[in-house]
C-alpha cells in the first residue's frame, strides 16, 4: 500500500471527522497568514503530523536508507536513529527561561559589554569607513579579563549573576573561540522603511586547531590571503548541526554519525588539517512561540576534542559546561550576560589542553566597516595565535 494512503487512513482512525472539522480547517485555509508565528493551524494538519511521525518511524525500522539523499549511488543503511533523516522539531533538551517583552528588549538593546572597548565615531562616514586605526584592541576582544564587568548591570532576571560576581571575584581569564562584536554609530537614518544607524563597525572572530608540527605551513597559508568570515576555514557550515540535540553527549552515536566525519578538515588541497573549535546548536521547533521565550534560539560548544580533553561535564544551563569541581570552564555569552558575543573557554585550561596534545589554535578576524549614508564599506582581516609563552599575538 502506498504510504500516502497510509497516512490518510491514519489521520481518520486519530478521529479526523470532515463533518466537525471541516468548515474550520476551510476557514483557516481561506484566511492563510503564510509560516509566521502565532499563525493557527489547521485540525486536520495536527494529525497529519501524528500520522507523519508514526510511519517515519515504522519506515525507518524496514527500510534503509542513503547516506547521502542527493547521490543516487550513495550507500543505504538502516537509520541511525531519530536525527536522521532530519524531521524532529522539538529540542526536549533545552533548558527554557521564560521573559516578559520588556526583559526582551533590554536583551536586544543590552551592548553594555560592546561598549567597554569601542564607540563609533561621530566624523566624516567617507574617512571613517577608510580608517581601521581607531578599532578596538583585538586582543581584549579574543582575552577577557572579568574585572572590566565590575561596572556592568546585568539584568536581575538573570539566573547567572552569583556566577559573574563569582568569575569577577577570581579575575579569570576567559578566551573567546568563535563569536561577533558589533558598534553602531548614534546618528539615525531612514532606511529599509525603518529608523536606524547610519553606520556600524563588525568585528567576526573563528577560531581553529591546528598540529602545532603544522603552524607555519598554515599561517602562510592564511597571511596571503583575504578571508571574510564565511570563507575563511573551518567556515563552510559543517560546525552548525541543525539535527543535533543541544545536550547530546559527546560520546553518543548521534554525535559520532553528524559531527564526527567534520572534525577535522582538510586545508590547502589536502596539505594538512584545522578543526573548528565550536559547534552550533539550534533550536528545532516550528512553534514560533517557543522561540520567543528563549534567551536566544541558538547555543555554541567546544568542539568534541576539548570537551573530551578537559573531562567537562553539562550543567543546567543550555550552555555553560563544568569541570569535575563545577567550576565554570566555557560558556555563551547570551546566556550568561544575556548579550550576543559568542563562546569563551578559560585559557589556562585551553592552553594546558594545546600543550599536552601539541597542538596551536589560530584565530581568523575579520573587521568589516559599513556606512550606510554613503552606501560604502571596507574590510580587513588579521590572523591571531599564541606564542610559546602563551601571550595572543595578532597579525
């Protein structure tokens, strides 16, 4: 039996009545609103969705299938588990944390952190556009040093103030991996139909890991050539994973089967190797609503290699990963400042986790300037690495 006529005899045994639900189901058709949130769905939709998930599920227990859907001759295997093929849409791991609009705004508009090491400039947008002099030092970007945070109000709806005042009252060191600052100048102009600043400074920052036998052969590689972010490497996706849970262990056949066949990547036509230090989670769900009573609908983490190599361990949060001794080693900015930078790890457990593995970690900066008045931008990138005394050099 086709396996259309098997979803539809199933949406009828559910209790699909055309008689009680039918006038409804032509209503909500007749007034479509498109895929935005809040939209009401169809009754006769809600069970084809039971219908869809119960036959994926019976079909993946009999029949194989390829690994690579877009290769005719792709090898077939027997599904791997529910991750694959690719149509869960409710992370059930996801710690959720519930603001009202205005504990959202002031997460939105929160760039206090931004603000301690740059305010754009208010001159001529054609020189400043040129003008990469007056950008913030980079490595107070990548190396943050807690005691700066002292002057910060971070919102009191916050479950990680005790956590903060804890880093500030140590003055930790933390490094950043993957992440993104951005500036926006105070003057306004009217444009795509809204009020909004006329010019912004991004400053886009990556990070790889690369055999430290293999430093000079990469850094040449990287010195002669121009990288935005998306083209420099380790950026070609392979480190957002849509299909993975957000507190998937590391260790499970889940993670083996998505993330494992990227980890490593090869660079400069098979010369050597860089792995990324992060992976993306993001959030899977079409409820709309959910996404808007989540801190943010995405979390970085330390690539499987660091979080093996420094033993750590899920705390409650979406994001924030312990050492045996609970002691916080890495974290997402958007979850613990409740503002959008990125992942930082503390450095003297980075640094002890390069040196034992021989390995180095290069970062990849890109610093784009745009002004809108003048509808001009410019960019620059710079490389960045430690030396063997530990101090973050940039290029």
């Amino acid at each position: 039996m086709h396996y259309k006529i098997i979803a539809i005899k199933r949406v009828f045994s559910l209790g699909y009545d055309e008689s009680k639900h039918g006038e409804y189901d032509r209503k909500i058709m007749d007034n479509y609103t498109g895929r935005g949130e809040k939209k009401r769905e169809r009754i006769g939709k809600k069970y084809q969705w039971i219908a869809l998930y119960e036959l994926a599920a019976q079909m993946s227990d009999n029949y194989k299938i390829r690994v690579n859907i877009f290769d005719d001759d792709s090898e077939e295997i027997y599904c791997q588990g529910s991750f694959e093929p690719h149509i869960r849409d409710m992370d059930t791991t996801v710690v959720v944390n519930q603001k009202n609009s205005s504990e959202k705004k002031s997460l939105e508009e929160n760039k206090d952190i931004h603000k301690l090491f740059y305010k754009v400039q208010d001159s001529d947008s054609k020189l400043w556009v040129k003008d990469f002099s007056d950008i913030p030092l980079i490595e107070e970007l990548i190396i943050f040093h807690f005691e700066k945070l002292v002057d910060i109000k971070f919102s009191q709806s916050s479950n990680n103030i005790q956590k903060v005042e804890k880093m500030i009252e140590k003055e930790r060191e933390f490094v950043l991996l993957n992440g993104t600052y951005e500036w926006e100048g105070d003057k306004k102009l009217y444009k795509y139909g809204e009020m909004s600043s006329d010019r912004k400074l991004t400053i886009s920052i990556k990070s790889n890991i690369i055999s430290k036998k293999h430093f000079e052969k990469y850094y040449n590689f990287l010195k002669d050539r121009k990288f935005d972010y998306g083209s420099a490497p380790g950026s070609d996706g392979s480190e957002e994973y849509y299909e993975l849970y957000n507190r998937t262990y590391y260790w499970s056949k889940e993670f083996d089967y998505l993330v494992a066949p990227n980890e490593w990547q090869e660079i400069d036509n098979h010369k050597f190797k860089a792995m990324p230090t992060i992976i993306e989670h993001t959030l899977k769900t079409r409820d709309f609503e959910a996404r808007e009573i989540m801190d943010d609908a995405y979390w970085s983490k330390p690539c499987r290699e660091i979080f093996n190599g420094l033993d750590l361990k899920y705390g409650k949060e979406n994001s924030v990963l312990y050492d045996k001794d609970d002691e916080i080693i890495c974290f997402d900015t958007s979850e613990i400042f409740d503002v959008q930078i990125g992942l930082f790890i503390d450095k003297n457990e980075l640094i002890n986790f390069l040196t034992e593995r021989e390995y180095t970690i290069v970062w990849n900066i890109f610093i784009n300037k745009i002004a809108y008045e003048d509808n001009s931008t410019e960019s620059i990138s710079k490389i960045g690495y430690f030396d063997d005394s530990g101090n973050l050099i940039i290029e």
